[in-house]
C-alpha cells in the first residue's frame, strides 16, 4: 500500500475487484497511480503512450487515476468491449519461461502445459459471479482459424504437451467448438491433451466424442450446490436432476469430468452443505474441487450480503476460497468453525471415498505416494 523503491515508478492496477470499485481501491491504496477497469488490453496500451507522452489521461476511456496536482481521484468513461478478439496479437509466449510449466494431475502432470483463452463473456448470471460482469453477458468468440494458429505456434514452437481452455464456457456454441476441434484433428494437434470449462445443458454426446478426438481429456464444470434451493437462489439456472446425466455423457464418451462445488451460501444450514457433499461422493466426477462461498464485488451476492449485514470488512486481501486469512462475511446457520470442519469434511470424504481412492491409485499413483508423504489430505484438495 506504501511505496518502498522509488517515487518516479507508475503504478497501474487492474482485474475484476478493480473493475468495480476502481475509485475505492485508490482512496485505499494511495501507492497506485491508475486503475484500469474491464478488459485491459486496449486500455493498458494507450495509458502506456499517454504516460510516455506526458498527455492528459482524461482522454483514456475506462481508467481512475489520481490527478497529480491536487491528489483527486477522477474516473473516465466506460471503454466498449473488444468486439473482434481476432485483433488482438497473440500473447507474447517468448518472454516466458514455457520450459517450466507442469499441467495438473487431471492432465498426468506433463511439461510444457500453458492456458489459452478463445472467447470471453458469459449469459449467464449466478449471483456469485463477477466474470461474466467482467466480460460482458454476450460471448464473443475468436475465430477457429485464430484458435488453431495459436495452437499451432505453441505446439512448433514451445512443444506444448497440454493446455487448458480457461473460457468460462467453451461449449456455448456447439458448431464453433466442433470446428475448433475438427481443425485440431485436421492438423494433428489432437496428440495435446487439454482440458476445457464447460456448463450442465450446453454438452451433447457429437460434441463430446469429437472434442475426445481432438485430444480432450478433461471436463471441467459447475454443479456448485447439492440443494436445488440453493442452486435456485443462487441463480445458477441448472438442475439436480441433470447432473448424474451430464456426468454420465462425458464418461461415455471416454472423457473425464471434474466438478466445481461451493460451500457456505448465505441461506445454507448444515443439512444443505452435507447434501453437495454428498453429490459430490455419489455423482460419478474423477475429481471435485471445493471453495468457499465468496462475496465478490460486482456480484449479486455482494450486495445481498452488504444489504444484510453480513459482510464482516472489506479487506481485499482476504476476499479469496478459502480459510488462509480472514473470513469477509458470515453466514447465519453456520458458525466459521463448524463451516471449516465441513469444508476439511467434503476434500476428506471425497477424496478417501472406496471408488476414488482407486480411481487415483489407478490413475495417478505417483501423486498419491506423494501425497502419503506429505499428507496434502488433511487441508486441501490436491488441484
């Protein structure tokens, strides 16, 4: 929050939480010089020229900053979203060290592995989601010819072994998911594993088969909450019923599945956290990963919570998943301590559970012996 180094050096920040309180993240950390709200890449670029430049940052759309004769914080208007994501050059993958970087168990731990982005915005709207606010409740999606040259330069040139597709929602759009991945087949970049984000009610068993084809090994997705009340409160616009089924149709198509789950809504009782525990255990998933519900900015659940009471600060540094830090707001019906033994409960009875203990011994049997040693089990899920 204080400078240590030097007073000459500019300070930008940016990302979701700034987005939406981008005047507050100043007045509270007066070492930043500019805050960059939405998608930063046209922003960042012109707010670079007009440092460099000595030019009034007035006339940069989509930024606070903080006038320096008088200290002000003042705000620019709102930029447009990047309609063609095709404009924008690929990432600058040279002046990283791509040698380094080891993919997740779920995608058997291989180096070179790198994350790509090839659409953003969602249309969806669960309360506890600031991404899609982010970028935008209308998808906009990169070419496949686009796609597929990055892939091309990341196999040639980097010898990535396995990726992840980190949209919010890769299979939004059946027809340009599938052609992304006949194109995969077409230029045998189908021998890279990867793994993709995807929703309850956007798969079909074509698609499946033909993203196995293409070299996916993994299905990564929501289920979030094992009460339909819940789900329903939380605007998540899936059903219980849908989910064995889903899970069902990836297995089937040779894929594995792995399951998104929150604990600790605001209306959640005990008996609700041990039903998604539960369909946790019993839906069929390979692997589950189990956060905590968090208010963030932005959201819907944000200001449900600021409008009763239940947000206990707003310090940012603990605005995260889990129990490292302090906790930003509390539930009724549930006291933090008991709240933090469900959340041991659900990584130990999922992962300890007789079909997933050896599913990994089968699967991933050197990362359990590591995991023998270190006893990862007894805090956190090993993703």
């Amino acid at each position: 929050k204080t400078r240590s180094i030097s007073n000459k050096i500019t300070i930008v920040a940016g990302g979701p939480h700034i987005h939406f309180m981008a005047e507050d993240f100043l007045q509270n950390c007066p070492a930043a010089d500019f805050a960059v709200r939405g998608e930063g890449e046209e922003t960042f670029a012109e707010l670079i020229e007009c440092i460099l430049d000595g030019s009034d940052p007035n006339n940069v759309l989509g930024i606070c900053y903080r006038r320096k004769d008088d200290n002000r914080i003042l705000t620019t208007p709102d930029r447009s979203f990047i309609a063609n994501l095709d404009n924008l050059p690929m990432p600058a993958w040279h002046l990283l060290p791509m040698d380094k970087y080891r993919a997740p168990h779920v995608l058997k731990g291989v180096k070179p592995f790198t994350i790509i982005m090839t659409s953003r915005g969602c249309p969806f709207k669960c309360s506890f989601c600031s991404l899609s606010l982010v970028g935008g409740r209308k998808q906009r999606r990169r070419s496949p010819e686009n796609v597929i040259n990055e892939i091309t330069e990341l196999k040639e040139k980097y010898h990535i072994r396995a990726l992840r597709i980190e949209d919010d929602l890769f299979t939004l759009n059946a027809d340009w998911a599938g052609k992304i991945c006949d194109e995969m087949i077409k230029r045998g970049l189908n021998n890279i594993q990867w793994e993709a984000n995807c929703r309850i009610g956007t798969l079909n068993e074509q698609l499946l088969h033909k993203m196995k084809r293409a070299g996916c090994v993994s299905i990564a997705f929501g289920i979030e909450f094992g009460n339909q009340r819940i789900l329903d409160e939380a605007e998540k616009q899936i059903q219980l019923k849908d989910v064995r089924p889903t899970v069902k149709l990836i297995r089937e198509a040779g894929l594995k599945s792995k399951g998104f789950f929150m604990l600790g809504y605001p209306t959640e009782t005990r008996d609700t956290v041990l039903e998604t525990i539960q369909l946790a255990i019993t839906c069929g998933i390979n692997y589950a990963v189990f956060s905590l519900v968090t208010p963030f900015p932005g959201t819907k659940l944000f200001r449900y919570c600021e409008d009763n009471g239940l947000l206990v600060h707003k310090d940012w540094e603990h605005y995260q998943f889990g129990f490292s830090g302090k906790r930003p707001f509390r539930i009724p019906a549930i006291s933090e301590s008991e709240l933090k033994s469900l959340y041991d409960m659900a990584v130990k009875k999922f992962h300890f559970a007789p079909r997933q203990l050896l599913y990994f011994l089968t699967h991933h049997t050197m990362l359990m012996i590591r995991l023998a040693f270190t006893r990862i089990f007894s805090r956190n899920a090993p993703y």
